[in-house]
C-alpha cells in the first residue's frame, strides 16, 4: 500500500497494466519516443520482443518478434540516436544486435559465452557518454566481455577467471566513467557476493570486494561522468551505495547499506534526470524510491594521511506494492521524468508514473 | 432492596436482615411501585392494576398453601423478569457498540475516499501530461521519417554524383575513405548507412583486445552463501575444534610418559612415519595411544585401520574404519578424501574376508565420493566380477 501521508511526497501512480502471454524479462524504452520493448520467452521456449507504443491509456501492440532462444536482456546503449539499434543476450550466450525495422537478420552477431548472458549494458551511444560504443555482456560461465560492434568475433575485453579458479555466475555488468574517450570501466556483480570493477583504459582490476550475498544488480548513477555513485543490490533484501569518488588503497570505497524489500532486491535503476533519485524493485512486488544525500564532507583522511571517502545516507521517499511475484526489470523512460515500465514474473508489464520528483 | 411480585400479590421488601413480605388483595403493578426505607419507616407507593377499592390490604383468610403458591409464583416471576431486563440491557449495549463501530468505519471510509481522491487527481493530471508527451513523440516521429526519406532521397543523388566524379577522376584516396566510412554500419540497409557517414564524427577505433584474470574470493568452503550448507559445515568445525581439545583423564598411567608423548598429533606423526618404514605394529602402538588420549579424531582411526590392513587384522580394519566414518559425519566438502579412504580401507578388508558383497557396497560408496578416481573404479569393477563368477559357480 502506499504511503499516504505526506501529500508532498512523491506518488508512484500505475497508468497502464498489459497481461503478457510469456515470461518478461526484460522492458525498456526505446530511446526519444513513447514505446517501450517487452523481453522474453515464449512457453515453447522461444525468445520473444514486442515492440509497444503508449497510447491514450493503453500499451498498443506495434510488433511482435520471435527469436530462436528465449531472451534474457537487451540494451539500447551502445545504439545511435538515429538507428536505435537494440543489442540483446539470450539464453545460448549469444549477442546479437538488431535493427528492428528489419529484425529478420541481427546486424551483429557473435556466440560469446557458452552459457546464458545473465545481464548486458551499453555506452557510447544515445548520445551519452564519450568515446567509442560498446557492449558488455556478463554471463554465467563466469566471465565478462567487452565487444565493441565494428569488430567481428572477439571481444575487446575479456574478464574471465584464471586457470583451474572454479567459475562463479555473473549475474550484473554496468558501465560507467565514461567520460572522456579513453576512460572506462566496467562494473560486475557475482552470485558468491563479489563485486569486481575493471578499468577499461588500464586493462585491470581496479577494486574488489564482497558483499556476502550474490549480487543481483548494480548501476553507477551516471555512466558518462566520472564516476560518481555505485549503487549494488543483492540477495536478502540488502543494498549498498558506494561513493566511488575517492578510492582508499586498502579500504576500497566507502559505503552506506540499507536493508528495504524483506527479500532478494533485483534491480535497481536511478532517474536519468535526477542522479541522486534511484527505484529498487523487490521480490515480492514492491518498489521503493530512495534519495541519497550527500555527506557535509565526502572524503576526509585517514590516520595515515590517506585519502577516504565518507558516505552519505539514503532515505526511502515512497513505497509501493503492485504484484506478488518479483519485479524483475524496471527502466526509467529518458524523455519524460517520473515515467517508468516495470516488469515482473507474473507476466505482465506495468507502465508508472511517479509525480512530485521536482519537488524532492 | 428488592420489591417483587410482578402481577400478583406479594409485596417483598428484603433488606438484610430484615424481610417485610405481604400477601397482597389483588395485583399490583411492580414496575411502576416503589418502596422508600428512611428513618425507620419504609413507604410503599403501590399501583393497583386495576382500579377498584380493596376489601382490606392483605389478603386475608387465604390457606397457607395459597399463600406458597403466590409467594413462590412471585418469586420466579421477579427472576424472570430480571432477567429479562438483563438481556435487555444487553441488547442494547450491543447496539451501541454497533454503532460506535459504524460511525468509526464511516470516518475511515471518507479519509480513505479522500486520500484516494486526491490520488485519482494526480493520476488523471499526470495522464493529460503524459498524453501531450506522447503525441509529441509521435509528431516528432514522422518529422523524423520524412526527414530520413528527404534525406535519403538526398544522399542517394549525392553519392550518384560522387560516383560520377570517383569515375571522372579515378582518385583512389576518396574511394578509401567511402569504404572505411562504410566500414561502421555492417550489414544494414544502405539508406541509413548513408546518413551514418554523412552525420558521425570521428570514433575511435576499436579498443586493442586485452584480458582481465581474476580471482573469485574464497572462503573457508568454497560455497556461497546462497548454496552453503552452512549449518553442517559449521558443525564439522565445531567437531574439529572439541577433538583437538579433548584429552582423556586417565592420568595415572600417562605421568610415565613424556611431554610430547602425551600430544595426539605428535603421537599422529610419529605413527605415520613407523607405517611408512614398515614398522606397522609400532604404528599400531602410537595409534592405540593418541586414541586414549583423544578418541574423537576421526583420522587416528582411519590411519589405524591401514595398519592393520596391512597386518592382516581384518576384523579391526572394520571397526576403525567404521568408526573413522561415524566421526566423519557430517558428510561435508572438507572431509570427502578422509570419507573415500575410510570406504576403501573397509571394503579391502571386506573383500579380504570374502564378504565380496560388503566390499562391493563400500567401494560404491567412495566411487559416489570421488567419481573420478579410476583405482576405485577397476577395483570395484574386479570384485563385480568376483562375485558374478561366484554366483555363476554356486
């Protein structure tokens, strides 16, 4: 139920419902226009995409395209503004980038993990972010890549365990610090509760740690400015908020944890016009919005002179319930604030608007 | 005080101790008399239920069996209708409380109507914003799609040009620069390659292939969290730490011994090395001691139960590694090796008993351990065979 009080606070307001007839995986917005993509897999174990357009209250159906494997993520991130190509990971490892004016054939295409792509993040396109457009895919095989579209067949990075390590689900990839055109990294969550930043321009891991619980979903605040907030949510219910501004060299980066949902947090995504406003999405149906506030100090020094980070704290602006099974996707559309699609695994997908997000 | 006799003709004044009762003529309205007591006189209002003069005010001359009768009748009836007062009483406190409840749910109810008024306000402002949006959206659209068809229409005639001209000129430099700028958008329809070419500024290259090892963090057993079996393991451990700590109190005959001799693991090593040069009845010996002291170590057994193998103490080999196995529980990831040893050892001394069938159990037991080993496996395979030949001889 929501919180009523407090006329002032924000208000998630449910605008459209659309029952699907497969599981949904994956929703997102298709850049500079009301539709929004459905990603999923059919009951006979085909992927499925289908293309809406939000109309006068209700989700048309443009297109429906089906797909040989169920599809588990896509991304509109690394895609220009003007072809708003979708790139997409499915169930056999394979990434493939459509154009969906024409989906018959992918425009790139490269079976690039032997396990299911578990997640899939895009930068350099959109007109966000410096420098060339890539994609990063992290699956369960354990390993993370880089694939940059003009190049055929081999990723430009490739993060995978040493010889002989036994092999931990990848189960999150965000990048982020992408801010000039040599700069940026690639944030991975892991099911064992490692969290692994790659630098990119370095080709090297730049910070490690672990959360204890499997890492279900990270997201810097902004990907194309140094960075800034990382935001990791994990199984039972935690998430933790790291300061990435000032990296200690033996303690790593400051945080701040909150526990929120009762169960496992599955995404988390922060409003592209507001960085410092953020929606957690929870096993059990709910959504929460939280705002961070920033510390009077963000980094202060320690007793050897190095410096620190400092966190700030996070406060929950409103909470809502809307099904009983998990909310497993949620995007934030880029052109209108407050707007949201959020997805869960009762087949249906729900189109949000949250209000008073200027008054925060 | 209690004045009875509801429609008949007892009058009853009880206050205790004192009891004024009176047989009265004819009926009298109960609810509507009183009796006052004060200063010493008690003054009866009584109605009559029906006008009419009285002979006298009791009745006289009635038996003393009517008069039971009246007062009996009296009685129950002042019960009954005190009862029903009560019920009464308590029908209407009901109703009360009925609507008390009513009048608080109606409160709610318009609170709740107006915070969900106001919701539907929002809801309908913010679906005309979102309306506005979206035709917006869609105008831009088709801007967008004359644009790119005017523009295709463009382009095509700029590159006819430019053909004409490559033609012209044969100048192989700008040819290379057409292919390279055509490089970027592979296998898409050539009108938005086009616009690709003519719009994008200058990306870098492809970054140069690199790769990250890395490590995942271990842990003490190497499952997570999710997938632990925590509770066991935490029990294994705690076993481990008691065994080393147990020492038995039989002190008497251990004051003879040295320091070190008294210490389980050195007891351990030194059995270890006597196996290992042969010398298997000392081992025995050094075994049989670190058990007195510490007979919670499952691998004291285990290395005993070797021994004995190899000393042809069949039935004691059993029992070792029987009892190595009960210490061994519970089965976690960090005893597997000790588990798949203390099998193997029982089923040798089984099969050395003939008792091929126990051996057989044993050795399927470490091959489910250990799949991969391929010692266990020909060794179980051999005694499949032994025991087929048997059957088939039998």
């Amino acid at each position: 139920m929501a919180a009523a009080a407090g006329p002032e606070r924000p208000q998630v307001v449910a605008h459209v419902q659309q029952a699907l007839s497969y599981t949904l995986f994956d929703c997102k917005w298709v850049p500079r226009s009301a539709r929004l993509l459905c990603l999923g897999s059919a009951a006979r174990g085909t992927g499925v995409v289908q293309l809406y357009e939000l109309r006068a209250g209700r989700l048309e159906l443009l297109r429906e395209i089906e797909k040989a494997k169920p599809i588990k993520c896509g991304t509109f991130g690394a895609a220009s503004l003007q072809q708003r190509y979708l790139a997409t990971g499915d169930f056999g490892g394979s990434l493939n980038v459509w154009n969906l004016e024409a989906p018959e054939i992918p425009v790139y295409s490269v079976k690039g993990h032997k396990e299911i792509i578990n997640s899939i993040d895009g930068v350099g396109g959109l007109g966000i972010g410096e420098g060339a457009p890539e994609i990063v895919t992290g699956s369960r095989d354990g390993t993370v890549k880089v694939w940059d579209p003009r190049q055929k067949d081999t990723p430009v990075a490739n993060m995978e365990p040493v010889q002989g390590e036994s092999k931990r689900d990848c189960w999150t990839v965000a990048f982020g610090n992408a801010y000039t055109q040599e700069e940026r990294v690639v944030c991975a969550g892991y099911d064992n509760g490692d969290i692994k930043l790659f630098d990119l321009k370095t080709m090297s891991l730049r910070w490690e740690t672990n959360i204890k619980n499997g890492v279900c979903s990270v997201e810097f605040d902004r990907k194309d400015v140094n960075m800034n907030k990382l935001v990791a949510t994990s199984l039972e219910g935690k998430f933790h908020v790291f300061d990435m501004r000032t990296q200690h060299p033996t303690k790593g980066f400051a945080s701040v944890s909150e526990k929120a949902h009762k169960s496992t947090i599955w995404q988390v995504r922060h409003l592209p016009q507001n960085r410092d406003i953020f929606m957690t999405s929870g096993g059990a149906g709910s959504l929460h919005l939280w705002k961070y506030e920033y510390p009077a100090q963000r980094s202060k020094k320690d007793s050897e002179g190095a410096e620190m980070g400092v966190a700030g704290s996070v406060s929950l602006l409103q909470n809502v319930t809307l099904s009983t099974q998990p909310i497993s996707s949620l995007d934030w559309s880029p052109d209108k604030k407050g707007l949201c699609v959020c997805g869960a695994f009762d087949q249906t997908v729900r189109v949000l608007i949250v209000t008073k997000l200027n008054k925060v | 005080m209690h004045l009875g006799s509801p429609q008949l003709h007892s009058g009853v004044v009880s206050v205790p101790p004192f009891l004024f009762e009176a047989i009265l003529y004819a009926p009298i309205d109960d609810t509507n008399s009183t009796a006052k007591i004060g200063n010493g006189i008690v003054f009866f209002t009584l109605y009559k239920k029906e006008v009419g003069m009285w002979d006298s005010l009791t009745l006289e001359n009635a038996s003393k069996e009517t008069l039971q009768y009246l007062r009996e009748n009296a009685v129950r009836k002042a019960h009954e209708k005190a009862k029903e007062e009560t019920e009464a009483k308590k029908v209407t406190k009901q109703e009360h409380k009925k609507y008390a409840l009513e009048a608080t749910m109606k409160l709610e109810e318009a609170e709740r109507k107006r915070i969900e008024e106001l919701k539907e306000q929002e809801r309908q402002k913010v679906t005309k914003e979102l309306e506005l949006w979206e035709d917006q959206q869609k105008y831009v659209e088709n801007q967008k799609k004359v644009q790119k068809e005017g523009q295709l229409h463009e382009e095509v005639g700029q590159l006819k040009e430019k053909k004409k001209e490559k033609n012209n000129k044969t100048s192989i430099p700008s040819e290379e620069t057409l292919k390279t700028r055509l490089k970027p958008t592979k296998g898409s329809g050539s009108y938005s390659m086009f616009s690709e070419n003519l719009k994008e500024e200058q990306l870098p290259a492809p970054r140069s292939s690199g790769t990250i090892k890395i490590n995942f963090t271990s842990r003490v057993f190497p499952t997570a969290l999710r997938e632990s079996r925590v509770a066991e393991e935490e029990e294994w451990l705690h076993k481990q730490a008691e065994a080393r700590r147990i020492i038995s109190a039989d002190l008497s005959e251990l004051e003879d011994l040295k320091e070190e001799e008294k210490n389980p693991d050195w007891l351990k090593d030194k059995g270890n090395k006597m196996f290992a040069t042969g010398n298997y009845l000392a081992a025995v010996n050094a075994y049989n001691l670190a058990v007195r002291l510490n007979n919670k170590r499952p691998l004291l057994y285990l290395n005993r139960a070797a021994c004995h193998l190899k000393l042809r103490n069949l039935h004691k080999a059993i029992e070792d590694s029987s009892k190595a196995l009960e210490l061994l529980t519970p089965p976690v990831p960090d005893n597997e090796n000790a588990r798949v040893k203390a099998y193997v050892r029982r089923g040798t001394a089984f099969c050395q008993l003939e008792l091929y069938a126990e051996g057989l159990q044993d050795y399927e037991a470490a091959l489910k351990i250990d799949p991969k080993n391929k010692t266990i496996e020909k060794d179980a395979e051999k005694i499949r065979h032994i025991i087929q030949g048997t059957m088939q001889n039998s």
